[in-house]
C-alpha cells in the first residue's frame, strides 16, 4: 500500500491519483484510478483465481461478523478496529478444511474453537490480564447454553492494576453462539445456517459500579440462553471485559468511551473441542475451566490462587492439580493507614474592598451575581492556605447567611470544593430543585448556575488554583466538567463522615480552616506538576484568552491532539474553553461604567458586538446591557 509523504501531502483527487486517509492507518493512502472492470473481474478466465480469493475472504469477513456480534456489548472496549485480526484467524481456520475446494472451503469455528481464545481487543492500551491480575474461575455448559463465571475479590495495585484515572470501574461477561458458514452453490456466497437470527447475539451479566480506589469484592455470575439451535453447527463463545465509568452529576455514572480491555475467555464447540489442553491433558474436567491469565514464574510474576473450586466451595484448588505440581497459595494485607499529619498553619487576611478581583461578586435587589461563591451581602472571610497548600489553593473562604437566599454563579477559571457544615445547598436547574451534597466538588462550566441555601447555612470553600486540583484527585478533571459531585466517590464514606463531623463541632473559622488544610494535605498526591500545563496557562493569561490553540501549541513545540489532551486532565477542560472563560473574566474585570459596550468588545479581542452579545449571554444568561446595566 503506497503513502504519500514530503511537503505536498495532500488529500483528494489529482489528475490520476487519488489520496485519502483511512481508519487506523497514519499515512496518507495513495491510489491510481483505473484497473480492470468489474465486469471483467466476474467473468474472464484470467481472474478466476483473484474470484476465489474474493469468495474466501468474504466468508471470512461474514464468520468474522458473527464472531463480533457474540461480543456486542463488549466490543467496543477496544482501542483499534479488531475486526480484521477476527477475520484473519478465521481465514487460518479455513485453510484446513480439507474436504471443499480452493474459493468454497468452509469456516467451521466449532472444529477449531481453541484458535480464538484469549484474543485481547485491546493493541496499544493496556489488556485485561494486564489490569485484572488474578484467575478466574468459569463453567462453560454448551448442552445448556450456559455459563457461571467467579469472580475473584479485587484489591487495587495487589491483583487490579487499572493504569489510568476513573473513578469508577465494572466487570461485563458475555455469552453468545457462532455458527459455522458455508459455501453456498445457488447464491455463490459464503452463509450461516438458516436457523441463525439476531436471536443468537451475546448476552450479558455485569457487576455493579465499583470504585477503583477501592477495588471490587468477590461475585458470580450467570448466563443462560433459552435458543437452542437445531444442529451442532455452531460454538458458544464466553468474554469478559472491564468498563470504567466517570461520575457525573447527582451520582450518576456515565460509560467512559475508548476505554477499557476485554478478551475472549473461552468457546465450547462440537464434543467439547474447545476442552482439549495443548498438552492433551484434561485435568479440569469436562466443562470447566480456568481463565490462565497469570504470567510465568520465568517473568517474575505471580497470581493468588483462589481458595475454592467454582463448583463446589468445600474442594481445595489444588484437589484439581496433579499430585506432583506443588500449590502456593499468598495472603494479601493491607497496610495500616499512616497516623503521622503534618502541621497546618492558619493566616487571615482582610480583602480590601477595591481588591477582590480573585473573589469579585456583583450583586442586585433580586438575586446576587457572583464569579465564585458566595455572593457578596453573604457573610465571608477569606483566608490563604498555608504552605505545604499554597502551589494547589488560591484561598479558602467561609460563607455563612441567616435567611434563605438565591443567587447565581457565573463561569470561572477554578474547580471548587465545598463542606456544609451547617444547612444546606440546592441547585436550581430548569424550575427543579437539586439539592447537592454537604461535601462536594463542582468542576468548571461555561453557564451560570442558580443555587439556593437554606437559612443559616454555613459553607467552607476551597479555590483551588488553575491546576492544582490534579494532585487531589486519581481521575481526569474533564470528566468534572459542568458537574457537581460528591465527595464520597472519591474516598471511603466513612472518612468523609468524620471529618464532616469534626467541621460541625467546630467553634471558630480558624478551626475549620486548620481541619479542611489537615484534610486535603491527607489527600494529597507526590505528583509532578506537568510544566507544559503551566506554560499553556500563563501563555493564555498572557494574551488574555486571545491566543488560536494552534498558535499556542506552536509555542510550545507541541502538536495540538497530545496538548488538549493534558490540558484537560490538569486543568478541567480544553485550552480552546478555558481561553473563553480567561476572556470573558477579563471583561468583567476592565468594564466600568462610562465605558461603551463596542469599545469593551473590541478591547476583548471580539472581531463585532454581535459575536461579543451572544459569547456574554452564553455567560451569564443576560445581554452585556442588561447586566452591566443591573450591576450599576
């Protein structure tokens, strides 16, 4: 296949050539038009033998369809199109049939069920037996169409190595028939038998939402098919995948995309085929079987054996291992937590009314306005973190209002944590009443957000700087993005519980300050602040939020794709929308009163007042007229 490289790359349709791009190819493909007809193909002696390849690479691409649909709710827990390494095994199984002819050999995945087992759908990214690092045990009933699949306890850097930052995580089995295909003489192409239907895709059995700091308890599950199809035409086919979850807003979990690793366990063909170990050995009995997903003790590493068989808990593993190959079984123990703390120190410091550009609110009679909660009639002090929180914390803020209040918070450039120590929270969102968790972390956003405290509530607020929540939390900040979530996603309940009750017993501001600082020092990370993320950050502060990502990445010698992407983990959203929110803080910051609206538009970079109009109502849900208007 030809490429087009050098200074005059290009794609399309150049006199002759055409060059276009391709899924999963790097390079630019390049063609010459022309060739024989199709016609030509179909009919002339000289082309018989191309027609027979094109007849066995269909079958092989249809098998291969059958095969993909027994993983359906797996498959796209894949980092590349695997469907062509599907269809090249199929075409190894059918260089051995034997008894058809070259262009009409048939594909009989049940004769050689064996050659697709532990196919991994994952090339680059890290694969399942790399993440999961413990046997599993299975039971495999082709009479029934059935499986039991054990899962083993999982501990988190012990026998589960996720290698990657989601919070949460879950394990999905799937069950499916494939059948075999033939050539058909009458309509001279490759097909299933005519007992197949969509009736014999995969089914599937997943454990609950689990967090990956925490890793997963022991369970089983089971599938069960109620077809049954009418010959021995066909094989049954056991997967199992990981799929991870980020959380979204009132504890909800979304299915992370482009993520995750499965593998296909096991397949049963005609007379248990698929049974036969390469050794001939059938130690495992007839239908049952382990997942070998442990690597040799010649590469150093080893796996924990299981306590029981699959069937029977009262059976010791080693009752179905030779008498000659000696068992070693390894006990797992956590370590105690580290009672040791750091010494907090606490500083105050009064804001000066004309210096709160960091914390600026703008209020009205209706309701407040602010850049960062709590509105301004709330009140507020302000204090600086002390220095092993200073590189991560801009300042901490205690909010306290005796009557019941709304207000709104327009977009900023920081992630924020709040603790109700007292009261509570609602978020008012298209006339429904949320109410939010007495600790929990709001990610950027890009609209205004109406909130609603209850009387005598009273709030400890962390600001965090523009990339320091990274170091706080194992998990992409993106995936926070115009969310609210609480805090007992990302840590043990339980701990969460005793801090807030020490916060509630509380008696002074300093006291809470000094217990919020001890909190999050126990929480934070020995991380690395990525340099490039800080460089990007001043770069945009520096123009203002008027800087073309291109131009950006071009700065710093970095393509835009591998920017964005460490852009967003660090900071909580793109450099394209980060810049937005940089510009339009800027415009609040320089507008004052006897300033026309057309000049603060054009001294923000907007090339007309109507792209300014439509950018500030995105903002703040009001024309620039009427909120400048207001806020005077």
């Amino acid at each position: 296949m030809p490429f087009l490289e050098g200074p005059f790359a290009f794609t399309g349709t150049l006199d002759m050539f055409s060059a276009y791009r391709m899924r999963n190819v790097d390079g630019i493909v390049v063609r010459r038009k022309g060739g024989p007809s199709g016609e030509k193909v179909k009919t002339a002696d000289s082309f018989k033998n191309t027609r027979r390849t094109m007849s066995e690479f269909g079958g092989c691409s249809r098998h291969g369809s059958y095969v993909r649909r027994a993983l359906l709710q797996i498959r796209h827990l894949s980092d590349y199109n695997f469907g062509s390494d599907i269809n090249s095994l199929m075409h190894q199984i059918q260089l051995r049939d034997d008894t058809g002819e070259w262009g009409r050999r048939r594909i009989t995945l049940s004769e050689h069920a064996r050659l697709l087992e532990g196919f991994s759908t994952t090339r680059k990214a890290p694969s399942f037996d790399s993440i999961v690092r413990a046997p599993i045990y299975y039971t495999l009933d082709r009479q029934k169409r059935s499986a039991r699949v054990n899962l083993p306890e999982l501990l988190r850097d012990i026998n589960y190595f996720p290698q990657n930052n989601h919070a949460m995580f879950r394990l999905i089995v799937t069950l499916g028939i494939v059948p075999d295909v033939t050539f058909d003489v009458p309509s001279k192409e490759y097909l299933p038998p005519t007992w197949y239907s969509p009736a014999y895709n995969s089914i599937s059995a997943s454990t609950d939402w689990n967090p990956s700091l925490e890793g997963m308890a022991g369970a089983t599950l089971e599938l069960a098919m109620n077809v049954l199809p009418p010959d021995d035409s066909w094989t049954l086919m056991l997967s199992i995948g990981i799929e991870y979850g980020s959380l979204r807003q009132y504890g909800t979990i979304e299915e992370v995309t482009r993520f995750g690793a499965a593998r296909i366990m096991a397949l049963q063909g005609k007379d248990g085929a698929s049974e036969k170990r390469n050794d001939g050995d059938d130690r495992l009995g007839k239908r049952e079987g382990l997942l070998e997903d442990v690597v040799s003790p010649a590469d150093g590493e080893h796996a924990a054996e299981c306590k029981s068989a699959p069937d029977d808990p009262g059976v010791p593993v080693t009752a179905l291992l030779p008498a000659d190959e000696a068992a070693t079984q390894y006990v797992y123990t956590l370590k105690e937590a580290s009672t040791e703390t750091r010494a907090a120190s606490t500083y105050r410091y009064v804001v000066p009314a004309d210096g709160r550009e960091n914390i600026a609110c703008i209020t009205t009679t209706q309701n407040a306005v602010s850049l960062c909660e709590p509105p301004t009639d709330v009140p507020a002090a302000a204090y600086i973190p002390c220095d092993v929180l200073k590189p991560y914390v801009a300042s901490f803020m205690i909010s306290e209002e005796a009557e019941t209040k709304e207000y709104k918070v327009l977009p900023g450039t920081n992630l924020v944590i709040g603790f109700q120590y007292r009261g509570q929270l609602v978020r008012i969102q298209d006339a429904a009443v949320n109410p939010l968790s007495t600790a929990g972390i709001t990610g950027l956003h890009d609209t205004p957000r109406i909130f609603r405290n209850a009387a005598h509530t009273g709030t400890v607020l962390v600001y965090f700087k523009e990339a320091g929540a990274a170091p706080f939390f194992n998990m992409p900040l993106h995936e926070l993005f115009d969310e609210s979530v609480s805090l007992d996603n990302f840590m043990l309940r339980s701990e969460l519980l005793v801090f807030e009750e020490q916060l509630a017993e509380a008696n002074t501001d300093q006291d809470r300050i000094a217990l919020t600082e001890r909190f999050l020092i126990g929480r934070l990370r020995d991380t690395t602040p990525d340099k490039l993320v800080l460089a990007a950050l001043a770069l945009i502060h520096q123009h203002q939020g008027n800087l073309r990502i291109t131009d950006l990445a071009a700065q710093l010698n970095i393509s835009q794709g591998p920017l964005e992407k460490r852009f967003r983990q660090a900071v909580g959203t793109s450099p394209k929308k980060f810049a937005a929110l940089v510009r339009f803080r800027h415009v609040l910051k320089s507008y004052h009163a006897r300033q026309s609206l057309t000049h603060l538009a054009h001294a923000a970079g907007f090339y007309d007042q109507a792209h300014f109009i439509k950018t500030f109502k995105s903002f703040t849900g009001e024309t620039p007229d009427t909120f400048f208007t207001v806020a005077n």
